[in-house]
C-alpha cells in the first residue's frame, strides 16, 4: 500500500484524500508465482503421464495434478490455497520445535543489555544515548537503530475543516522530511488506549479545586476517585529507525559502531523534532529506557499499565519489561494478563475520504487497543525503478490477455491509473511511502475479546477500510502492532 505524501501549500476547504490499491495483480493473467508454480507442476505430470503411458499413468497420476490445480484456483478465506502453504508449513514447524510458548527463565536471568522479549525481538539490544539521554534499540539482524519519541496533539477531529486541511498538509511535510533523508528505514505512528490511573484527574482537582470540607467538594472529590481509574487514556508514539546499512558512510565518519549510529540518528532525531513542531504537534521529548520499558510492560500486561502510570517508579527496567509467559495460537495470543488478536488493514478506502475517516476506529470507546501505522520511505531512484518495473508488468499482462482475448475488468484498470499518479506525484517532488496498518485488540477474557475484534472490524467498515485477522503470525504481528520498535512483518 503505498500513497505520496502532500507537502502543498494548504487551503481553507477540506480535501478529500484518495489511497492506492493493493496491487492484486500476479506475475503472468492474475497467477502469482506461487500459482504459476503449481500449475506448472500440474501441466508437466499430465503432459508426462500422457506421452508416457496414456490413460493409465493419468488416472494414477491425478492424485498429484489434481491436488496442484486445486492448489492453484481452491480460494481459502479469500486467498489461493497455495498461498497458504508457507503459512501453514512455518506453523507446524514452531508448533513442532516448541516456539508457540514463551516462559521466562527467572533463574537464568538475560545477558546485560538485551531486552527481555519473546521470540525473534529477543536479539534486540539497548543503548542509552548519552548526549540526548534516549533509549535506543538496536537489531543487529535488520541492522536497525530505533529512538521514541512522545507526541501530544489535540483532537483532530473538534477542528474546524481549515485548520484540519493545515494539519494534514504540514503532516505531510513531515513525511516529505522522512522520504528525502534516504537513512530511514521505517517511521512508525502508534496510538494506544490504557486503562487511566486517575492521576490527571486527582491532578486537577488539586490544582483547581477547593477541597473544603463540604457536601459538594466531598461528593466531587469522590466522583474523581470513582471515575479516574474506570476511564481510559490515549497516547501517541512516532518512532523513528535508522537503516545503518544506508547510513554506513555517515556512520563511519562519526566513529564507527553505535555509538556513530547513535550520532547520525541524533542528527534525525532532531530533524524530525522540528518537523513535528512545525505540525503543530507538541513532542515530549525522546524517552529513556525507563519509559520504553513502561511501555512494553504495558502492552503485555495491560492490568498493570494503570500502576505503572500511578507510580512513576515501578518498572522501569529493560532487562525486566518482557512478559512472563506467551503463548500463541492460530488466531490469538495470550500473555501475562490478557489476551490478543491483531487485525490487518488488508484495504484502505478505494474511494475520496476526509482525512478524519479513521476516527470511528481510533475514537472507539471501551476497547483496549493499539493502532500502529508503519510508514516505509522510498528513496526517489527507488520508486522511480519500482514504478517503471510496474509499468512494463502492467502492459506486458495486458498485451498477453489480448492475444487470448481476456477481457480487461475495471480493478485492474484502476491499479495501472494509481501507477501513473504515483509516476506524477513522484516526478512532481513528492515523497512515495509504504503504508502497513495493523490494529492490535486486547481483553482480559477470550469473550470480551472477540467482542472487542467485532466492534474493531464494524469500526474499520465505517471507515472505510477492511480488516483481516493475521492468523498464523500473531506474535510477530502484535510486536509490530502494539510495541513501538518500527518491527516489521
């Protein structure tokens, strides 16, 4: 999924926004190389058995050619069968080897400086930035370093249409200065909802309110204790991933190692600060270890997020932020206090939209979840290749339906019209990114939680976009879903 960043100089109206399709178009008339394969498989054990012993060989051959053409058109939950063999294969292989379950070794503790993660993010390293304080993660295998930074906002949708259409042009300002870097792996964009503590709410009334003695402060007093803890909070992330691989000149020029990644993120780091205040978003600061680790104690387990919140104190250590137990099945996933589903956003509105039309699955109200936006840049030389290769597939599978006489429908005309665009903005100086969405859905109980994925999914609907449970994979998908570390899937 891909859409230009718009760095115009804003208007007063609102625009409507328009997203790509995802391209469903295969390597040769619609068969991806999956089904190409299997028909190919198919094809020669018939044509073999034909030539080499006529009927007979057929009829004990079909087993196998019968079983590759239903591999190639059987549709399974709106996919080719064969496209889930990989799926399939790689689960029974860690179902076998013993990777669905994750338990922490409380004796055996972790070598300094890792992070206490389940699965492939137990490779993740961390290193305290010494200048600007940040914590940062490194990923020795994506050769990544990663920083965090908080941002405030208020509430986009209470905009008046001008100030809303400003808004989104300066957003897309900043995703410009993401795509012009060229040494950003991946910018992520990650909203929460926590259960509240009631800290903001105890705050205020002790800075505003006039706690003396009466009827009316005691009710009032009483209603914020009730009140707080049953509420819930929203948070917003922007991570930011240096691709060292890119940055290796700069990187060496710096010092070599960590520490000179660390000194060319820095560099990021503080373009990207500016161009978030620009935006009229309100950064907090990048965040300490500490910080990153309230956070990824939180996504595991969400009971003890208001806790956290409430004492400032409590867990805030890297080494002991993991959960304590994972265990993952086909659709879900189970830790320490709740249990998991991750959604796909598998398509955004094929139709204009208003830039608030995520706001009936964002302003989703007694639903604990994690909305993550991983935003991958192409560089200009990169998209440009990438368009062209498109275009010459585009028109080489419309010349082979021709000469069958295959009728060309409309989606496939739509997905070469969003290839041209995409060749316009790009040439016009737009940035080009990859959008990946994926929704994050937890519950203290499997009911509540299948609740909650049906409320997520008819949120999705209003907005305009479709929804798919990542089966197979939700691990890995609730680490790029819910934990803010620019992971991919």
């Amino acid at each position: 999924m891909s859409n230009k960043t718009n760095d115009r100089a804003p208007s007063t109206d609102l625009v409507p926004v328009k997203f790509s399709r995802l391209a469903r178009r295969g390597v040769l008339l619609g068969l991806s190389a999956a089904q190409l394969v299997t028909l190919g498989i198919a094809a020669v054990t018939l044509v073999g058995a034909f030539y080499a012993g006529g009927g007979v060989l057929i009829a004990y051959s079909a087993p196998v050619w019968l079983l590759a053409i239903a591999l190639t058109w059987l549709p399974v939950v709106g996919r080719p069968a064969v496209e889930w063999v990989p799926i399939v294969g790689w689960w029974i292989w860690r179902a076998t080897g013993g990777q669905l379950l994750y338990r922490r070794r409380v004796v055996a503790p972790r070598p300094a400086g890792t992070l206490a993660l389940p699965g492939d993010q137990a490779r993740l390293r961390e290193y305290t930035d010494p200048e600007t304080g940040a914590g940062m993660i490194h990923d020795p295998a994506a050769a990544t370093l990663t920083a965090i930074i908080e941002v405030t906002h208020p509430a986009f949708v209470l905009l008046d249409p001008g100030e809303q259409n400003r808004r989104v042009s300066a957003w897309g300002r900043v995703l410009a200065t993401v795509c012009r870097s060229g040494r950003i792996a991946t910018l992520q964009v990650l909203e929460r909802t926590l259960p509240d503590s009631g800290t903001g709410l105890a705050e205020w009334w002790h800075s505003h309110g006039t706690d003396d003695g009466s009827w009316t402060a005691t009710t009032y007093a009483e209603l914020i204790d009730r009140a707080g803890p049953a509420g819930e909070r929203h948070t917003t992330t922007v991570s930011l991933a240096l691709d060292m691989k890119a940055a290796g000149r700069q990187i060496r020029t710096a010092g070599g190692g960590i520490r000179g990644a660390a000194a060319v993120l820095r560099q990021e780091m503080a373009t990207l600060t500016t161009a978030l205040r620009s935006a009229d978003l309100t950064p907090s600061g990048w965040l300490p270890p500490g910080d990153v680790a309230v956070i990824l104690r939180s996504a595991y387990d969400p009971a003890i997020a208001a806790t956290l919140h409430r004492h400032g104190d409590l867990g805030r250590d890297l080494a002991t932020a993991g959960p304590v137990a994972v265990t993952e099945t086909w659709g879900r996933l189970r830790t320490d206090s709740a249990h998991h589903a991750v959604l796909w956003i598998s398509e955004w509105p094929r139709s204009l939209v208003y830039p608030g039309f995520l706001a009936p699955v964002l302003l989703s109200t007694g639903i604990q979840r994690s909305f993550s936006l991983l935003c991958t840049p192409m560089r200009s030389d990169q998209a440009a290749r990438d368009i062209r290769k498109k275009k010459v597939e585009y028109i080489s599978d419309a010349a082979q339906r021709a000469k069958i006489g295959q009728i060309e429908d409309a989606a496939q005309t739509a997905e070469y019209t969003d290839v041209l665009q995409q060749e316009a903005d790009l040439t016009a100086g737009h940035g080009v990114l990859r959008y990946t969405g994926l929704i994050a859905v937890s519950a203290p109980t499997v009911l509540e939680l299948d609740s909650a994925v049906a409320a997520i999914a008819q949120a999705a609907i209003q907005a305009s976009c479709e929804t798919r449970p990542l089966v197979g994979q939700q691990a890995r998908a609730f680490t790029a879903a819910a934990l803010p570390l620019c992971r991919r899937i």
